[in-house]
C-alpha cells in the first residue's frame, strides 16, 4: 500500500472458497479521469442504507407478532407497553455484552412453557430491579441478570403478563433474532408502530430518516462545534472545548421515540471521542472517569404518548451502550453501562401545557429541536383546538394555523427569555406559504422579537 495507485479487486464466494480477481489499476493522477471505476460506491452506500432499514423492519415485525399474541389476551395496553420496552431492553442487553451472551434466551428456553412464562417474566424484572445488597436469597440461575437500576424495571405492572404457546413462540423467535446492529433511530418510530395498529402493517413507512434529522442537527449546531475543534491547537483549548460538550442542554418538545435526542446525543458522543482520541494519542485509558464526559441528563424530551415516551428513554439507554462500547473499541476501557446511574429527562406530559425548563437551577437550554406534529386546522381534535385557543391567544386569524405553529410560539416564548437559545424545528411549507404566513410570521417577527 503506497497511496499512489488504485487496484480494484473482484470477490466472489464460491462454495466454501472466496475467489479474488484482479480488474483494474489506477494511478492517483488518473483518478480524475476514471472516476466511473467507481461508479459502485453511491450504490453499495443505498445498498447498506436500505439493508439497515430491512434490518430494524424485520426486528419490528417479531416484536409486532409478540405485540398481536399479547394483545389477544386483552392485556392492558399501557401494560403491554411497559413489558415491550423491558423485554426489548433485554434482547438488546443479551446480544451487546451488557448482560452475558445469550442469559435472557436461555432463560426463557429452560425454564418455561405455555403455562408459566409470565410468572418467570415477572421474576426476571424483579431480579433486574433487585440491587447487589439484596440479592443473597436470589437463586442462582436468576443471579445472572445484573442489576439495572434506571427506572425501567421499578414500575409495578397491574397484573401478570398473559401466557400461552403462541406468546412464548413469539417471544423466543424475537430471542433468536441479532439484536447487535439494531438502531435506536430507526427502531423506536418502528416500535411505535408495532403499538398503533394502524401503522402496524406499513412497519418501515413512518421515521424521520438520520440523514433528515442531520439536516436540522448539522447546520444548528454540530457544523460550528466541528470547526471549532479543528481550529483548536493546546491542549488547554481542547480541555475548555470538551467540558463545552459536557455542559451542553438539549430539548425535544414533542420528542416521540426520541430520534432527534438520539441522533443528536450519539454525534456529541463521537465528537468526544475524537478530543479523547487527540489528547490520549492513541494510548490506552486507565481512568474510566476521563471517558464520560457527555451525560444523558442534559437532555431533555416532552412526549404525550405514554408508550413513546418510554420508548425515547430505552433508545437513549441503547444509544448510550453503543457509544460505550465504540470506547471500548478505540481505548480498551469503557464506562459501564449498568447499573443505569443516569437517564434522558424524558416527561411524559403535552409540552404546550408545561413551564419548559431545564432539571438544574438557572440553566436554560441551548438548543429545541424536533419534528411536532403538523395536523391542518381540518383534521385538530377538539384538544389540540384546546391548545391552539390557549398558546395562540390574541393572534388574530389564529384559528386557520397548523398546530405546529403551537411550538413555534412557545419555543419563540422562550427564546425571547433566554436570548442564547437556538431553535430548529421541522414542519411543513404551509406555515410559510399562503394565509399562514402572515399571521404566523407577522407575531414572531414583531412580537417575540
């Protein structure tokens, strides 16, 4: 490998042998000239998307059998909710090394059947939930399952979960499944989905893509913090710049499965890897402590979906362990990721109803972000008519506005209190097209100006 020229290579699997074949070879001079050699790469790159996506659809699809086998049982669904969310936390703990390779499968495959599984489900959560000063009366096949602490465990279910063949059937199918390369971004629109039966059988059809959320991540914020830190030359600099990062607050108005707050957590992540990376110069880390830096209470999500809102705090929990484990990869030490000491604020509440504020005395935040909802002033319920007759009061003309604009006004509310905040919202061109515009744009320029 010199650098100076291009060799292009084909690769074929051949019953159990792989056949290499040399096609071509390029000189870096003639790379201009020849750029069609590589005409493959746009298309190997829509390759990988699209396999990401049939990736996460067919984890949705086995977690939409067990929703549908559950659900026949007439189990509560704000029930079902909570026991989707543990049991997806465990699918993706088992097969990510945050608990031992294959504990929660080989569990459910020892120990039940058609007639017991709920019982043993509801003793598994109990462990999860059971921190190490009390667990000496724990049996030993139960003490496998670490100590997660978070929340996510600790909220009592009303009754136990339903049993029967078809559910275990189900759930062991979505245990067989690897759960290792699933994305939080993706998959959390997709487990929303799976809950609303309307949605359920277009799996895949309704997510804000990463590359459109980038759109709105990139040029708020991630396009100035990644010039800056190439500008930084001392190590004092670069010091200053991480604990920027660290101090940094983020909110999600109307958050859903938490994709912005995901995407826009695991870039700051990567960003921090990289001032790790300069400072350390590719030495191992003793002192975990110098790894964390990026904390996920800094950011924030309000959501009125009780089973999203759950669903954003376990995909920034996931989120978090993929990032710890990219530490792993680059230093040979990570920050552990159970017990879950710390987790996304995530209310589960209308945000247009709340007093919008950060969990720490005279911070505000620096960046709101998301995607609210649209929802043209044929289609508003007689609530989110509520909430327009309440946020936009006063504006004249008010009643023709999407309901979007409710978040415009409150995110310029807050903006106008706390001048250094920055805001991007995504919404449709009709707030700034035809009648809207006016009455929109004229109260945001005039008035929270």
């Amino acid at each position: 490998m010199n650098f100076k020229r291009f060799q292009k290579h084909k690769v074929e699997t051949i019953g159990e042998k792989i056949k290499i074949t040399f096609l071509t070879e390029i000189k870096l001079e003639e790379l201009a000239e020849k750029l069609d050699e590589f005409s493959f790469f746009p298309d190997f790159a829509h390759r990988l998307e699209d396999d990401g996506i049939i990736l996460n659809q067919e984890a949705a699809r086995r977690m939409a059998n067990l929703y549908e086998a559950i659900e026949h049982k007439d189990y509560n669904r704000n029930d079902i909710s909570v026991l989707l969310a543990r049991i997806l936390f465990c699918l993706f703990a088992e097969d990510t090394g945050i608990f031992d390779k294959k504990v929660f499968e080989d569990y459910i495959t020892e120990n039940t059947d058609g007639s017991n599984l709920g019982e043993h489900l509801m003793s598994i959560f109990k462990t999860l939930d059971t921190p190490p000063a009390k667990r000496a009366t724990l049996n030993k096949k139960l003490s496998k399952f670490h100590y997660v602490n978070g929340g996510l465990f600790d909220e009592k279910l009303t009754k136990v979960p339903p049993t029967n063949k078809a559910i275990r059937t189900a759930l062991l199918e979505c245990c067989t499944y690897d759960w290792s390369d699933i994305s939080p971004v993706i998959f959390g629109s997709l487990f929303q989905a799976v809950i609303h039966e309307e949605e359920r059988r277009s799996l895949g059809a309704h997510y804000t893509s990463e590359k459109n959320i980038l759109r709105v991540v990139n040029p708020l914020f991630l396009d100035k913090l990644r010039s800056n830190f190439e500008e930084i030359e001392s190590d004092k600099e670069l010091e200053k710049f991480r604990k920027q990062l660290s101090t940094m607050m983020f909110l999600d108005p109307a958050c859903g499965c938490g994709n912005f707050l995901v995407v826009t957590y695991r870039e700051l992540r990567l960003l921090d890897i990289e001032i790790i990376q300069r400072q350390f110069k590719g030495k191992y880390v003793t002192d975990v402590s110098l790894l964390s830096n990026v904390h996920l209470a800094n950011f924030h999500g309000y959501e009125i979906d009780q089973t999203s809102a759950m669903i954003a705090e376990v995909a920034m929990w996931l989120t978090e362990h993929q990032m710890n484990m990219r530490l792993e990869s680059e230093f040979g030490k990570t920050v552990p990721t159970i017990p879950l000491d710390e987790a996304a604020v995530i209310v589960n509440e209308n945000s247009l109803n709340l007093n919008w504020s950060t969990k720490k005395k005279d911070v505000a935040f620096d960046y709101i972000l998301g995607n609210p909802p649209f929802i043209g002033k044929q289609y508003q319920t007689t609530e989110q008519k509520s909430d327009i007759g309440k946020i936009l009061h006063g504006i004249k003309g008010a009643g023709v506005l999407d309901y979007v604009t409710c978040w415009y006004i409150k995110s310029a509310e807050y903006m106008k209190k706390n001048p250094d905040t920055r805001t991007a919202l995504v919404s449709t061109n009709s707030i700034a097209q035809g009648e809207q515009t006016g009455i929109l744009w004229n109260e945001l320029l005039l008035n929270m100006i």
